[in-house]
C-alpha cells in the first residue's frame, strides 16, 4: 500500500469514527457512502472531498482534524441534526457561545420539553465559565428525564468546578452505578471509561481527578484525554500547569495562551499567560501577545493578581 492509499484509509476510519460523535451518538452505525455524481460508483472519502483530505495530512492534532471533519459532514447531514445536537457540535468544536446563541435563536415548544436541549445547552455554557446557567438548564433537563445521565454529568461538572466536590461525585456515581458494565468494571480502559465511545463517564473534570490521582500516567494518556476535552477551559489550563510541573515550560506556555486566544473568557488562562511570560522574561519576544493578554484583562478589569485564582510559577 502505497503512502497516499495508506492516508486515504486513515482518512476514511477517522471519518468514520467522527460521524457518532458529530450526532452525539456513541454507538451508533451509520452507513454513509459517497458516490460519483456521474457514474454512481461508490468513491472513499479521500475521492469525494480531495482538497479536504489534502489539508487534513497536514494537520498534527485530533481536534483540528475532527473540526475539519465536522465542517464536511455539515454540508452532508447538517440539516438532518436536530437542535440539541447543533449545540453539541457547536459547544465539542470550540463554538460554545455560537451554541448558545443559536439555542436561543432557534429552540420551540418541541426544544423545550426536551432533556437532551437543556443538557446541551448546560454544557455550551459550563465551557463559558457561567456556572449559574450550568445548573439552571442541567436541572431543567432533570425536571423531564430525573435520571438523564448527560444532564447529571454536566451538573456534577458545574459543581466540581464551583468547589462542590462531594455532590459532584454523588453524581458521577449515580451514573457510573447505571453504567458501568457489570462483568468488565475492573477491566475498563482510561479511554473507556471517560472517553465519548466508551459513553460511561466522559467528564472533562472526572478525567482530571483521575489523572491527578494517579501521577504516574504518561504524557500519552495526558495527550489523548486533551484530545478528547480539547472542547473544555477546564481541562486544557490544567494539563498546562500539568506540563509546567513536568518543566515543559515552552509548552506549557503555548498550551495556555493557545487556550486564551481560543476562550478570551477563561480569565485564568490569561492572567497565568500574562504572568509566564512576565517571569520567562519574554514580554519583549512576544510583543504582540504580551500586549493583547494586558488588553484582554483591561476590557475586562481583571486583576493580575487575584487571590481566587490559582496561579503558576516556573
């Protein structure tokens, strides 16, 4: 096999591997084949969208191909996607804000009695940091289905994230007492057990409890979970300090002003960019950055030296 017909394969499993997870679905099958418009013949995807697959062999990260494999399938099942899933989609691609904003453009009657709409919903604004809204539509979802486990995790994640640690694990609990397969519980993977296809316990926040409570994992795991909560401020700051406690200072850095840029909201990510790039004595080497973090928390009259945030020395 040749190197093109070997990325053509790796294409076609990552595409199909993105389609339940673009519909929110784990699990589930669909039979999606591409054919030529003039012949009929059934085409790979690598055939049916070249310039797509020309750009995803340049790209190193999972998410960044993901997010170029949602934008296709956009154009081939976009208008089928019920709203909930629009906003998951919105929220798994880094458009948590677009989410919400189209939540409140589009929902109904319809929209409104349903669980899957308010946990979506809940979770597009845990990744904008509004905590108060988290709990209000993941309990809204709890109003229609008490047992929805989405809706539970995503409150168990807004309570982990406001210091409420011991009713979030009371949640994760409950869901890993529905959930966990009886006869493999003590087999299950790490990827298994918080990752969207295993679909047991994918929490951005139950993943960094079990990553901080075992310091011997490898950076490989630290890397796939990243992968997997690329989505989430929560998860991305801490694998930064994670890297700056490895004294993988650099990229650790990168890690973290990548997220300020990316979520200007995460007042964290910038006052801690702000501040290693102050201690690394680079302000001169990243002019333009240093000057956009200073912006950035001036718009915002954030204090650099806020005593609720948790800050990292190096």
């Amino acid at each position: 096999m040749s190197t093109e017909q070997s990325a053509a394969a790796r294409f076609e499993e990552e595409f199909r591997s993105t389609i339940p997870r673009y519909l929110s679905k784990p699990g589930i099958n669909v039979d999606l084949k591409m054919r030529h418009k003039e012949t009929n013949e059934a085409m790979s995807f690598a055939e049916a969208f070249p310039e797509q697959f020309a750009n995803w062999q340049t790209i190193q990260s999972a998410y960044d191909r993901r997010s170029l494999i949602y934008s296709i399938l956009d154009n081939i099942m976009g208008k089928d996607l019920q709203l909930w899933q629009i906003i998951e989609r919105f929220t798994d691609d880094r458009y948590a804000q677009r989410a919400v904003d189209t939540a409140k453009a589009h929902a109904d009657a319809t929209d409104e009695n349903s669980a899957d709409y308010w946990a979506a919903l809940a979770k597009a604004y845990l990744v904008l940091l509004n905590y108060p809204a988290v709990e209000e539509n993941a309990r809204k979802a709890l109003s229609i289905d008490a047992n929805f486990h989405r809706a539970k995790i995503v409150l168990a994640d807004g309570y982990h994230a406001t210091g409420k640690t011991e009713q979030a694990h009371q949640l994760y609990n409950e869901v890993l007492k529905d959930r966990l397969p009886k006869t493999q519980a003590l087999s299950l993977t790490f990827a298994q057990l918080v990752g969207f296809d295993g679909n047991i316990l994918p929490s951005p926040f139950y993943a960094l409890d079990w990553l901080q409570a075992h310091p011997d994992t490898t950076i490989d795991t630290w890397n796939w979970a990243n992968d997997e909560f690329y989505y989430s401020p929560h998860f991305r700051t801490q694998f930064a300090y994670y890297l700056l406690k490895q004294k993988e200072t650099m990229q650790g850095l990168v890690k973290l002003f990548a997220l300020a840029q990316e979520m200007p909201w995460c007042k964290e990510a910038v006052i801690n960019s702000w501040h290693l790039i102050n201690q690394l004595g680079m302000a001169g080497n990243m002019e333009k950055a240093y000057a956009w973090l200073q912006s950035v928390m001036e718009n915002n009259q954030w204090n650099p030296n806020d005593p609720g945030l948790q800050r990292m020395e190096v």
